[in-house]
C-alpha cells in the first residue's frame, strides 16, 4: 500500500516538473496577454492569423491536459484515504476530483477553439 502512494506521489511529482518546464517555454516563446488575444481575435481574417490563433488554443489545451492528469493522479491518490477526518465535506478527494473535472472542461474547451480557427484557415486558403 505505501509503495502504490510512493509511486503515485513519484509520477505526480514528475508531471508537475513537467508542466512547470512548459509554462516557463510559453512565457518565452510569446504567451499572449487577454487584451493581445482579443485584439487578435478581432482582426483575424488572414490564414496566418487563423493558423496563429489554433495553434495558441492547441498549446492551451495541451496545458489544461496535462494539468487534468495531474489532478486525476492527486484524485487517485486521495481516494486512498477517505476515512476519518478526511470523510467530512468537502472531502480532498472531492476537490480533487472537481479539480480534474474542471482542467478536462477548459481542455475541451481549447479544442473546439482550435477547431474553428482551423476551419476558419482552411476556408481562407482555398
């Protein structure tokens, strides 16, 4: 049983490395600010902008992913343990769980973006 929470906790760890490692790689390789992504948003006709604007939502889902598998091993893990202090409401496990639920809606969310502004780029180039 120790060695499961170990491993869990081992796997966790890595990921959240992981994760941080790519959002230091967004922060260089140009992450847009809400008044630069509404701008544009605004003033994309073009197949690059089009192109730009699914590749920015493909890069996000993949961070609400990877974010969401984190949480579904911290789900995992607090699942071992709802007995005692930890059975009252709201259970870690709950929030875990909510956690997840919430990183998989965004994610999803980020697909159906990119997906339009694909068809958006694929409309613009023919």
């Amino acid at each position: 049983m120790f060695r499961k929470v170990r491993i869990v906790m081992a796997c966790a760890v890595t990921m959240m490395a992981a994760v941080m490692a790519q959002a230091q790689t967004a922060n260089e390789s140009g992450s847009y600010s809400r008044a630069e992504l509404s701008k544009l948003t605004h003033e994309a006709r073009t197949w690059e902008q089009y192109q730009t604007l699914a590749s920015y939502y493909r890069f996000r889902q993949q961070v609400f992913q990877q974010q969401a598998k984190l949480d579904l091993t911290e789900w995992a893990r607090r699942s071992l343990y709802v007995t005692g202090p930890a059975a009252k409401y709201p259970r870690p496990v709950d929030s875990a769980k909510y956690r997840y639920q919430y990183f998989s809606y965004e994610s999803e969310q980020m697909r159906l973006q990119a997906d339009r502004y694909q068809r958006l780029a694929a409309s613009t180039a023919h």
